[in-house]
C-alpha cells in the first residue's frame, strides 16, 4: 500500500478517491508507528498507533466514537489491502435504498473488505463498536462490484498494477508530464541524451537516467531514483530513492531497499553494496568518493600523457635539428641523462650561431 505506482501510493490514490465522491473527513489508522502514511497536502485525518492488534482495535472504537459523536450518518469503513475503483455514490445509493444497517461490497472474486455501516445503528448498539458491527454482519446487504479490481496480495499483482496504469486499462495515471507516446517525466526527472526511454515507461520525480542506459519493456523508475551508467531496466519496477549502480541489466523486478525481487522466479535477494543496488542519499558519499579516485587516475593518466607527447616533440626537434646540422645521435629514449645534455648544450649552441 505504501509503494508508489506512477508517482502515489495505492493508499494517496484511495484517498483522492474519496474526495472526488464529497467524503472529506478520513481517517487512516496503521498497525506501523511512527510512518507517515497520508500525503498532508490531501489534508486528511491522520491517526498512527503502536504496533498490536490491540492497540490498534482500541484506536478503532475512539475513532468511530468521535464520528458518531459528531452525527455522522453514514461511516464507510475501509481496510486497505486491494485497490479497487468503486462508485462510492453508487455504493451509498444502493445501500440507503437496501435498508439494512450495513453493506459490503462484493467482487467476483469474492468479498472486499469495504462497508458502508448506518451511524444510527452503529450508535444504539450495546458493547465496544467492533462488536456491534460483527452483530450486524447476518443482516448485511451485498453490493455487486464490477469495476476494475487488483487484490494486491502479490508482487507480481503490484507490478500489473503498475502495467495497467501506463497502459490505460485502470484509471491510475502517471504523475508527470507525458513528453512522448506513452513516456511519463515527473516534476524535476532528467533523462540524459545518449539514454533510451522506449514507451510505455514512467521516470518519476528529481529521479536521473544516466548516459547510455536503456528503460524499456514498461518499467517505472520512481522519485527520487538514480540509474547509473550504462544499466538497462526492463519489465522492471524501480521503487523509492532507490540507487542503481553502472552496467547492470534489471529484467522483470522490483528493485528497493537495497533488494531485488525476481518476479519469474520468485525469489529475493539482498545486496550489501551499495555501489550495486542502494538508497539514493546513502550511495551518494560512496558515489563521490568513487568519482574522485575515477578523476585521480583520469588525471595521473594526463599526466602522463602530456609528459609522453612533450617527450616525443623535444626527440621530433633533436632529430631534425640533427639532420639539418649534421649531427649524429641515438635516438632519444636510448640516450643516457649525461649525453642527452651534452647534445641538448650542442643543439642551443648551434642555434645560437644560426641566429
């Protein structure tokens, strides 16, 4: 829920929802302290609790208590594992027409965890809130859901989910600027000249694609990422501020978190170096110190180079020197110290005469 796809999280994006349909007071309790789950700029009501189920159903009654308290007449309760696309106004028409105190709406594939409960109801019950709704369930009604569906218990769900969306079969679209068929930039993302972004693809926000690299086969690279020299990204999901080293070819995957997950054969992998597979801030140092001793040896090389072409010009003027006057010597590199000055001193006399 808290992975990006094109740009926002499956929990930002249910939330928009929400809000397009006039519901514009959320809540969103999490079994996870201490994690920011709700994009502020979305304003709603954010409430994190300690880990535990008991914690958590505890939060749960306060905040239902607070909504009934305030004659909410309608809660719609949501427990976020599948992304659905549900008509909410649909939903609330059919169940206030049913005349049952709740409504659950159900798929072909089988129930969601989605209902919409009547406050009253809710409000005149006897015990904690969870066990007035859990007496309610034998006289639910069922709202028939047809729409798009992705249960998400898989990341093989999540990477179709994500193939979807670049392809218009659901209605998450990229976060971004479409600059070219079926290519997505977010704010900030750079692409270098000599890359090759083949659609549909989505880079997202301040993330950078190095020179000769290749993003192909509908992959995502989302913000705050960086793909290093040369590496190609295919059928691929790049999550989060997440570094990926030079060279390297990333076929059918999630990569983050310094993981690479294979989607053909099911398997995780953890890497240790960061220079391979890292967060973004943390390979920054490592990149810097890499780029220094890459310049080092760049210009130790120079050096050298320059010290060889000066080599080459002085022996080049010695030897025509030597034919124009008539002199004879070795070649320069077979000459000791000694006798290459004794022809150097020879060599400024005779010009000196010439001028």
């Amino acid at each position: 829920m808290l992975w990006d796809v094109l740009g926002k999280t499956v929990l930002d994006r249910t939330i928009e929802r929400l809000r397009i349909f006039g519901i514009d007071r959320i809540s969103v309790i999490s079994e996870n302290s201490g994690r920011n789950l709700s994009n502020e700029g979305l304003g709603s009501s954010l409430n994190e609790v300690g880990t535990g189920q008991s914690s958590f159903w505890s939060e749960w009654d306060s905040i239902v208590s607070d909504y009934l308290n305030h004659e909410m007449e309608t809660l719609l309760l949501v427990r976020l594992g599948s992304y659905a696309e549900v008509d909410f106004s649909d939903l609330f028409t059919f169940h206030r027409q049913s005349g049952t105190p709740l409504t659950q709406v159900q798929h072909t594939q089988g129930a969601l965890d989605l209902v919409v409960v009547d406050g009253k109801q809710l409000r005149s019950g006897i015990g904690s809130f969870r066990s007035r709704l859990s007496a309610m369930l034998p006289e639910r009604s069922h709202y028939e859901f047809k729409g798009y569906l992705n249960r998400l218990t898989r990341p093989a769900d999540f990477r179709r989910l994500v193939g979807d969306g670049l392809l218009g079969r659901c209605a998450i679209r990229p976060v971004g600027k479409e600059v070219s068929a079926h290519v997505w930039l977010g704010e900030g993302a750079y692409v270098e000249a000599s890359a090759t972004v083949i659609g549909p693809a989505y880079i997202g926000t301040n993330s950078y694609v190095g020179p000769a690299c290749t993003i192909s086969g509908s992959s995502t690279i989302e913000r705050q990422c960086k793909v290093d020299f040369g590496t190609v990204v295919d059928g691929s999901c790049i999550l989060p501020r997440t570094y990926v080293g030079m060279g390297l070819s990333v076929a059918n995957a999630i990569v983050g978190n310094s993981k690479v997950y294979h989607l053909g054969r099911d398997v995780q992998v953890s890497l240790a170096d960061q220079r391979l597979i890292g967060d973004t801030f943390r390979s920054r140092d490592l990149l810097r110190s890499a780029r220094t001793l890459f310049a080092s040896v760049l210009s130790t090389r120079s050096a050298r180079r320059a010290s060889l072409i000066s080599t080459r010009r002085l022996d080049l003027l010695i030897n025509r020197l030597r034919r124009h006057v008539g002199l004879k010597t070795a070649p320069l590199r077979q000459q000791s110290p000694v006798l290459l000055r004794e022809q150097q001193d020879e060599v400024g006399e005779t010009l000196n005469d010439a001028a």
